[in-house]
C-alpha cells in the first residue's frame, strides 16, 4: 500500500524515488516483521496461554522426555508468522502485481487449514486433528488454483522446469505442471510441518530458506541479472524479494519466543503456512529443483518418515527407532539443542550450494 500511494508522488517529490527500489522495501519489510513480532509476540503468547489451558496435545507415542518437557506449551503461535509476514508485505510491496496476490494467497490458505486443524486439536485435547484426507483435498486444491494462475499470467513458459547447474535449458512438463505443482506446494507444507517437532527446528531452515528466496527472487526479476546468470528472468517476480523480506523478519522475531525452550509452538497453522509459501516462490521463479536444495533438512525429515511406514509394512521393521529423523536422534540421546543446532547448520550448507546453482551453470 505504501508502495502503491508513494509511487505516484515521485513526479513531485523526487526522493521518494527511493521507494522504487526492492533492495530498500526488502529491508523495509524485514524490519517491519521483526518489529511486529517482538512487540505483539508477548501479547499473544499470554493469550494463548489463557485459551489453551493444557497447551498443545503432545503425541502419546514420542519421546518419554520430549512429552514431559513440551507439555502445557500453548501452540497456534504461527499465527504471529502469518500477521507478521502478511502486514509488511502489503505495507511494503505492489500490491497490484500477481505474484504477490498469488503467494500471499496460497500462504494465507494453508495458514487457515493449519488454523482449523490446531483448533481441532485443542477442543479434542489429543494430537489428532482435522483428517488427512480432508487437508489433502483442501491443498491440492490451493495448489491447482496456483498453478492455474501461473499458467494464465505465464502462458508463454507454462509447464517449464529448469533445472540447476544446466544452462539455458527446461524442461517441459506440459499439463504435468498441475501434478506437479501439488508436489511442490502440498509437499512443501507438510515437510515444514514434519519438521516442526523440536524448539526452533523448523524456524531456522525456514528462515535460510526464505532469505536465499531474497537473491533469487531478486535476479530472477532483473533482466540484466538473469541474463548474466543464465537464469529464467521473470518479469515482476522481483517483487517476491519484499515477501521473503518479511519472512525472515517474521521468523527471526519468531524464533526469538520459540527458541530452546520453547515459550510458544508454531503449530500447523505456521508449519503449513511457511511450507506453502516457498513452494508458491520456487513455482513462480522457476526454482522449485532449487528449493529441492536449499529445503533438504526438509526433504530429509519427509524421506525418513517415508522410509520408516514403507519398511514397516513390507517387512514389518523400523529403519529408525522414531520418525521424523530428529525423533530418531533424540532417542538416541543427543541433547535437543545439539540436533537443532546441527541441523541448522546443515541448511546453512544447503542454502549456500543452493545459491551456486544461480552461477555455477
């Protein structure tokens, strides 16, 4: 909004011109989020204290320390990421260009089905909420929404997968897109929210992913940028930039209440909300083999717990004494802290081969 009232007035006042620029409105926004989730975050912490009286069910079948440690923890708290990301995004951003209205959308979509199954769980007081079923049909419908959308503001590219270290190549999955897509946003969502088990697991990688999406999303959007780097350029998505902005402000202000121990839990509502949002950027930057990257902590946790249920049912033995994998290491008695911090700074790596890609071609 800000961006949208301002623009207009450079004619007048010539240094409002700075507004123009989304180096400027990306910091702007980060600054913004950050801002808003220290000074609300208190506040909302205390409130959900009050309506969850028992805090967040705790999965009977996890870790015997993990259960005593986490209970009477309020959860829902991801919906100061949603508040956070959103508010500054609107403030910051154009909000005319379809790219934002598409991620902010998406985003905003998974947050209510996390929203509704986190207050299912509460009123039922165990840690079953809304159906898998029902979630599944809900984001795959998002997802196709998205991917409709992509395909009729770029109709020219629709279907084109690029694929990293590989220069000026795609290829082209046609009407395969809309499967895909629901890999990419559905799994997305749910990987974040497998991740999310222990205190800050889940923030951190999000957060490195979020703030790689800065870079890409910003040359991405730059005609002389992607030319440089042999990169699909995609005109208006370097607008993304301020989205991303205010993610990594949200969720560094998140992280400061969800820190080791945890004051409050994210919950679906943040898990699947954050997930989403990414895969919604990788899809309109066409980086979504990238996000494949730089989210591997993410795709790891999802892999293992794929492993753990096919080895049970075909041969009836757990390769992992627990998933998620991070369950896995905690039976094995490493310190919570030891495998958060571990974890990040596998992302870290990950986020940093995943911005080589951009050059390394």
């Amino acid at each position: 909004m800000l961006y949208n009232f301002l623009v207009p007035l450079t004619e007048h006042w010539s240094f409002l011109n700075i507004f123009k620029y989304i180096t400027v409105r990306s910091i702007g926004a980060t600054l913004t989020a950050l801002i808003l989730s220290f000074v609300i975050g208190p506040w909302m912490i205390k409130a959900l204290q009050k309506l969850q009286t028992s805090g967040q069910p705790i999965r009977s079948d996890g870790p015997e320390r993990h259960i005593i440690e986490k209970a009477g923890t309020p959860t829902m708290g991801g919906t100061l990421i949603l508040f956070a990301i959103t508010l500054p995004t609107l403030i910051w951003a154009d909000i005319t260009n379809p790219y934002i209205i598409m991620v902010v959308g998406t985003t905003l979509a998974f947050g209510a089905i996390g929203f509704w199954d986190d207050y299912m769980k509460i009123v039922r007081k165990n840690s079953k909420g809304v159906s898998g079923k029902v979630r599944f049909i809900l984001q795959t419908g998002i997802a196709l929404i998205l991917a409709y959308s992509l395909k009729e503001v770029n109709g020219d590219v629709f279907g084109q997968l690029s694929l990293p270290f590989i220069k000026d190549f795609s290829m082209n999955l046609g009407w395969l897109y809309f499967p895909f897509a629901i890999l990419v946003i559905v799994g997305s969502g749910n990987a974040v929210n497998l991740t999310d088990g222990l205190d800050g697991l889940a923030i951190g990688p999000a957060l490195l992913a979020a703030a790689s999406f800065i870079i890409i999303s910003y040359v991405t959007g730059h005609i002389n940028f992607a030319k440089y780097l042999g990169i699909p350029y995609i005109a208006g998505a370097g607008e993304l930039a301020i989205f991303c902005g205010a993610m990594v402000g949200a969720a560094l202000g998140f992280l400061w209440f969800n820190t080791y121990p945890a004051q409050v839990f994210m919950g679906d509502v943040g898990a699947l909300a954050l997930g989403a949002a990414l895969g919604s950027i990788a899809m309109v930057t066409r980086h979504e083999v990238v996000l494949g990257i730089i989210g591997g902590v993410f795709v790891l946790e999802t892999v293992s717990v794929i492993i753990q249920v096919a080895s049970f049912k075909l041969i009836g033995k757990r390769v992992f004494r627990m998933a998620p994998i991070h369950h896995h290491f905690e039976l094995k008695g490493w310190a919570e802290p030891k495998i958060i911090v571990r974890f990040w700074i596998i992302s870290i790596i990950l986020a940093l081969v995943g911005l080589a890609t951009l050059k390394i071609r």
